[in-house]
C-alpha cells in the first residue's frame, strides 16, 4: 500500500493532480475559517463553546455536518456543499416528471451540460433562501439556543444583504472548486469536498470524548468506528453481477460483436442519499416547533416534538429512531425506482444485440431486471437503516453521543467517497504499472 502511493507521487502528471487536488482542499478548508462580514467574531466563538455540551446547533445539525463546522462558526462558507447537493437532487427527482430534463439526460454530454447548468441556477438560488433562513435564526438568537450574546451587531439591511451576498458567493466558489477537482484533479470534486467537510470534524470529536471519558471509552469508540467502517467497505463492494451476451453481426466485411460482459447491480444501489433524504425530513417538525412554538409556554405538540423527534431524543426515542429506519427504507426503494430503469436497459441491449442467457430479450428481460433489483434493494435499504441507528445507540449507550455525532451519514460518505477516488487512482495507476492500490 505505502509502496502504492510512493508510485503514485513519483509518476509526475499523477503527482500533479494529487498535488492540486490537495491545495484546492487547502483552500476550502482556509474559507470555512474565514468570517461573514457582519458576524461578531468573540459571539460566536462564545456561543460555539457552550454548544458543545449540547445538540450542535440544533435543526442545523445535518448542514453543519456538510459545512465541516463551518455553520456554527458563520463563515463565508457556512452553507458549504448542500445547496449543491439538494438542487442536484431536486433536478434528478424532477427528470421523471418533466419530459424536457429526461430528454436532455438522454442527449448525451451535451444534455448533461445543460443540466449542470440548471444545476448551478438551481444552487445559487438555494444557497440565497438558506442564507436569508441562517442569518434571520442567527439575528432572532435561535440558532444557538444556550447563548444570549447578539451575533449579528448591526442588524441594517445593508449588513445583511452583504451577508447574503458573501455566503451565497462562498456557495459558488465551492461549486467552481469542485469543479476544478473533477477537471484537473483526482477523483469527483464535489464528492471530494463533501469527504473534506465529514472527516475534518472526526479528530475535534475524539478529543472532546478524550476529554470528558478518558481514554478507555474514547478506546471503544475507535474499536466500534472501525467495525463499522468495516463492515461499510464491504457492504459497498457488494454487487450482483447480470451476465450478458453479445450475439456476432456482420457490418459491412466486419465482425462485430460475440463478447460478453455484465451489468453490476450494487446491494446499496442509492448510495447515502436515502439518509439524508430521511433526516432532513426528520428535522422539519423540529424546526417548525422552533419557528411557531412558544418557549416560556410550550404548546403541547411543541413538548412532543421536542421530547420525541428532536436532535437530543436521538439515540433516547424509540419513535424517533422507528420513523427514520422506515423512511429510509421507504426512500431507498423511491431513489432506486427512479434511477434505475429496467426497461430502458433492456431495449438498450435489444438494440445493440445484447441478451441475459436464458432471458428473452425486451419484455421479458425487464421483468427478470426489476425482479433482481427488488430483492436486492430490500438488504441495502436495511443495510442503509441499520447504519443509520447503531452508531447514533451504540454511541449514546457509551455516554458520547453529544460529544460524537460522526453517526451512520458521515461513515457512509467517507467510505463511499474513500473507495471511488482509491478506485480512481487505481486505474490511473494501473497504466503504468501492473500492481495498484487495491490487491
């Protein structure tokens, strides 16, 4: 393996884009230090401090955990990757009722390019509905919920518009960095960063729960960690590989055809996006409580929500952790129905001549695609559900859930992400020398 990477380094063009890859990562991580113009700088750091010893800044939680913290300290790129995220989701969902996307989709690379750019309108539009949403919870004093020091000082719309502004051009300087990774880096920029953003956070947990239960407890999380990400790896890796056979046509005086090769279905076929979908669901009766709750007298749906769906009923509520193993469940079949087509991919063999052996080709070869993906999505999508909620019960078992909420979401990405740039660098690798990354 450490022979692996010196070879890596020492091929030069490969050593070029992990270099830059690298300094793109420099530069995102030195943005998201950098403060909002407007924010009280002292308010904040104070505000944080005493958010540490609860749920991190509550109904945000999901996007602080996007932003590598970069939230909580109101920075310029406090809303980090997620409009990104959310808009490519938005437009992937609207592909299936719009006939104009799923046209462009079918277009090749060139639709795929006005996708994208649809994309980017969509971010930036997201990035100032969240950036408006941020700075009024900030100025309103909700967003840190143990702490009364005024954040934002001047409160003139001139600061706050300039503070819209700045977050929501932060939102697109990440959008252009990842960019550039994909382009002349290693790996999916986007992915990349997302992975920057999980992992940066993984060593200030371990030294809060160093610093309040001592190195025998901070022993059995890393011992639990590494059984997870364990068995993660190998969940990941999983796929049911359908044969198929190309019959020999002629062309012209040519021969083509007579090869055979498969269609890799994965057992977790809808990546991470099911969790995702199912905390930010999860999150909105909070935030409504938030809005339209009173806090000196509490409404008697206000108590339930904060009691039995909130951020710290997490790992306490069995509602709370029943609801998000059914709506994952429920979204990883939605997410694999939607973008994954049986019947497109069997007209695509027919067309090319391609058949599953024993399978007639069209109708029938549909039906066997969507009998195999149905049995397998019903273990990944309790794959998805049980990593979901045995780090957040094993952690709160172990007293460090507050300490340590780098839970089922952040473990899926950074393996996800970890294997298909290794993956990446693998096949660069591979055209230079025979041995790789992975043995």
């Amino acid at each position: 393996m450490l022979t692996a990477f010196l070879r890596a380094f020492r091929t030069p063009d490969l050593r070029k884009k992990l270099l830059f890859t690298l300094g793109i990562l420099a530069l995102f991580r030195f943005g998201a230090a950098i403060p909002t113009p407007g924010i009280s700088e002292k308010a904040v750091t104070f505000c944080t401090g005493l958010e540490k010893s609860s749920s991190a800044a509550g109904v945000y939680q999901l996007v602080n955990l996007f932003s590598g913290g970069a939230l909580l300290r109101l920075s310029v790129f406090a809303l980090g990757i997620m409009p990104y995220i959310t808009a490519s989701i938005i437009l992937q969902l609207l592909a299936v009722v719009i006939p104009r996307l799923e046209t462009l989709r079918q277009e090749g690379q060139s639709g795929q390019a006005k996708i994208t750019q649809y994309t980017r309108y969509l971010t930036i539009g997201l990035a100032i509905l969240q950036s408006t949403g941020i700075i009024a919870y900030a100025r309103s004093g909700n967003l840190f919920q143990n702490c009364n020091q005024p954040l934002i000082p001047d409160s003139s719309v001139f600061t706050i518009a300039t503070m819209v502004i700045c977050m929501t051009a932060g939102t697109a300087v990440i959008m252009w960095l990842g960019e550039l990774i994909t382009d002349r880096g290693v790996g999916n920029g986007m992915s990349v960063l997302i992975f920057t953003t999980v992992i940066s956070q993984m060593f200030g947990y371990l030294a809060d729960v160093y610093k309040v239960k001592h190195a025998f407890v901070l022993a059995i999380v890393l011992l639990v960690g590494v059984g997870i990400v364990a068995f993660v790896v190998f969940m990941e890796q999983a796929q049911r590989r359908i044969p198929v056979q190309y019959a020999k046509r002629m062309v012209g005086r040519k021969m083509y055809g007579g090869t055979s090769t498969y269609i890799p279905l994965k057992v977790n076929q809808a990546g991470v996006i099911p969790v995702i979908f199912a905390s930010s669901l999860l999150y909105i009766p909070e935030l409504a409580a938030t809005l339209f709750g009173s806090k000196t007298h509490p409404q008697g749906w206000v108590t339930f929500v904060e009691t039995e769906l909130g951020t710290g009923s997490i790992g306490d509520s069995k509602l709370y952790m029943g609801l998000f193993f059914v709506l994952i469940v429920f979204f990883t079949y939605f997410y694999v129905s939607i973008t994954f087509n049986p019947t497109e991919v069997a007209d695509n063999m027919k067309k090319y001549g391609g058949f599953i052996p024993g399978i007639r080709p069209g109708r029938p070869t549909a039906q066997y695609l969507g009998y195999v993906l149905s049995r397998l999505t019903a273990p990944g999508s309790l794959y998805l559900g049980l990593i979901a909620l045995v780090p957040m019960i094993a952690f709160a078992l172990l007293g460090v859930g507050s300490q340590f909420p780098f839970g089922g979401t952040s473990i899926l990405i950074a393996v996800g992400v970890g294997l298909d740039t290794v993956k990446q660098i693998e096949s660069q690798l591979q055209q230079r020398n025979y041995e790789g990354f992975l043995r």
